[in-house]
C-alpha cells in the first residue's frame, strides 16, 4: 500500500480496527443472507399484535428505513475509532448477536403480512421494490433496530463525541424503529427483542474472556498484513483492562 494511502486510512481508522469492521459486515450479511436459505421451507409464525394491526401503513417513512444506511456507516466508524480495547469489546459484542439472531432465525422463523402496494404512484413503486428484494424473513429480532440501536449505544458514554451527536443519535435509532412499523417490514415486539439484544450482548462484550480471545484473533490477523513497526506500539492495548 502506498504511504499515502496507509496515512489517509489511518486518519479515518487506525490499523486494528480495519479488519473487525470489515468482519462485522461480512456476519452481518451472510448471517441474514444464510438464514433466508436455510429457513425458506422452515414454518413461520406471525408474531404481529393487535397495537401492529392497528398502526397505519406511512410508506414514506422508507426515506428513513433506507436512509439509515448511512447512518450505520458513521457510527460503525466511529465506534471503531475508539481504543482499542472499546473498539474489541464492541465488535465481540456485535459477533455475539449475530449469532443470537441466526439461532432465532432458524428456531423461530417468524413473517408478517404486508399491504397492497399494487396501486399507482411513487411511494407504491417503490415498496413494491422493497418488498420484492427484501422478503418477511429474518424478522425477530430486527437487524435494522439492532444495528441503529448499537450505533446509540456504542458512542452513548463516548465524551469524546459531542453529546448533541449522541443525543441525534438516540433519535436517529428511534426514527428507524417507528420506520420499520410504518412500512411494515418489522412489528413491535421485533423491535424489543432488538433493543434487549444489543442491550445484553454489549455487556456480554466487556467480559474480558470474551474480547480478549476476540483481540488476539485479530491482532493475529492484522500482525500478518502489516510492517512490525506499524503495531510494535499497539501490542498491549487491549490486554490492560
């Protein structure tokens, strides 16, 4: 890698963190894309409540829904900036609930039922699209709840972010959950089981056990694609906590 290429990288993620990150999006696809093959046969509940039947179906919210995207890039960025232990405790974190989700996927497969979108119009067209990339599988828990929510979570006690940034976030994440009710994509108790989920495994991250093992893995693997002087000075970080 040119020198100036390794310098503009580390300016946006310093080394150790390049390869959770990239990690993290490969689970996170092959997660949900897997479990959508293994569980297309499989039975499926509607887990959907009388509160989900009496909500109305807002498809502009799809700004938000997709929208998100981005929102997910910066904060998944921005937590990896972190130390290096913070940035390991979080990525084991985020491993851990992708494996929670595919054991849901497969044990409890669940669906919903969407509203005609057949008619005219922009909005109609384009949930129609929607609906036909994304299938009603993989809904409990909601990966996009779990994501926008670990993206609050993962800076909430981080005082190095402005806390207007925090605070944006927290609305952000709570704007995708009532976006993934209004398309209906998702019912509420998706959403519970999602919050509950990054809840339990960000605590579950900061057992030293876990993010250790986690650590060495990946300080293994970044040791392989890089110059020893590049991580001589990185080597403890996430061993002294």
């Amino acid at each position: 890698m040119p020198d100036w290429i390794g310098q503009k990288r580390k300016r946006l993620l310093p080394g150790y963190a390049v390869l959770p990150l990239i990690f993290a999006v490969a689970v996170n696809f092959t997660v949900y894309g897997g479990a959508q093959l293994l569980a297309l046969d499989l039975p499926r509940h509607d887990i959907a409540s009388p509160l989900d039947n009496r909500l109305p179906f807002i498809p502009q919210f799809l700004v938000v829904y997709l929208g998100c995207y981005l929102f997910w890039i910066v904060n998944y960025i921005l937590i990896a900036r972190q130390d290096k232990t913070r940035c390991y405790q979080f990525f084991t974190a985020d491993f851990l609930s992708r494996i929670v989700c595919l054991i849901f996927f497969l044990a409890f497969p669940t669906t919903n039922i969407r509203p005609d979108v057949s008619g005219p119009g922009f909005w109609n067209h384009a949930m129609r699209i929607l609906y036909t990339l994304d299938l009603p599988l993989n809904l409990f828990p909601s990966v996009h709840c779990l994501v926008s929510w670990f993206c609050y979570i993962g800076i909430r006690r981080n005082t190095t972010i402005p806390l207007w940034y925090r605070r944006c976030s927290c609305v952000m994440a709570i704007l995708v959950f009532i976006s993934t009710l209004a398309v209906k994509q998702h019912v509420v108790i998706d959403i519970v089981g999602a919050v509950v989920l990054a809840e339990v495994c960000l605590r579950l991250g900061r057992i030293p056990v876990l993010y250790r093992t986690y650590g060495r893995i990946f300080d293994g693997m970044y040791h392989l694609f890089t110059p020893r002087t590049h991580h001589q000075h990185q080597r403890s970080q996430c061993h002294e906590t």
